[in-house]
C-alpha cells in the first residue's frame, strides 16, 4: 500500500491505463481510460413535421384579422397573422399590437396568460378568437 503512496497519482494513473482490461488488477484501479467506449444506439425517435394551421378570419370594426400558426407536434414554432392597415391609424396601433401578441403567445406557448394590448383591444380580441380556433384545430390544449 505504501508503494503507491510514493509513487503518486500520476503513476497511479499510468498503470490503470496498462492494465489488462478485464482484470480485477484494472477494476480496482479503476481503469475506464483504457476502456473503449461502447456507443449505445439511440432509438429513432419520429419527429412530427412542422405544419400550418390557419385560424378563421375574424371581423372586427376596422377589418379581420387571421391567425396562423406554424406547429410541431404540441409546440408553436411561429406565428403568422393578417390585421388591418388599411387605415394610418389601425396600421400603427396594429403593427405594434401584434408582434407583442405574438411574443406573449410564443412565450407562453397558447392563450392563456395572453393580455389584450392597451389601446388595441379589438385587434387583441379578434387576434385571440383567431388563434384559439387555430390552437383547437392543431389540438393544443392552453
């Protein structure tokens, strides 16, 4: 026992890594680095496609607005939608209210805990009735 205290770790080290594998020399020195590594093969597992799901286009006082959804299997990989810009004023409110309520969706991944954007409150109510249906369709439950 004293003879491996002299010769350090290093030669410790060194004669696990010689040591004949299968040994019980090599196992109670521990000697994994001699060991070749056996890979274990990984199942395949089927990852569903990407696909787009189209909520309905809903009517709101200034025009529809329509939600589609780009999903894999029960996670939302992105958002697409339609809204008004017809007018300067929906094209403001809407082409800041949207991409907020695409960020709280992604975030969240479905509606629930999804606000409704102060002074864009149609736009949030038709955005959410849109993508809803959408999410019911896929078959995500939020």
């Amino acid at each position: 026992m004293r003879t491996f205290t002299r010769i350090g770790i290093a030669a410790l080290a060194t004669t696990a890594a010689i040591a004949p594998q299968g040994t019980a020399f090599a196992a109670a020195l521990g000697a994994t680095a001699a060991t070749p590594a056996v890979k274990k093969a990984k199942p395949k597992v089927k990852v569903a496609a990407p696909r787009t799901i189209t909520g309905p286009s809903v009517d709101m006082r200034w025009g529809p607005v329509q939600v589609q959804l780009v999903v894999q299997g029960s996670r939302i990989l992105d958002i697409k939608s339609s809204y008004p810009i017809e007018r300067a004023r929906s094209a403001y409110i809407n082409d800041q209210a949207v991409p907020m309520l695409k960020s709280q969706v992604l975030k969240v991944q479905g509606i629930r805990g999804v606000y409704a954007i102060s002074g864009a409150t149609m736009t949030s109510e038709a955005y959410g009735q849109s993508l809803q249906a959408a999410l019911n369709t896929a078959g995500i439950k939020s």
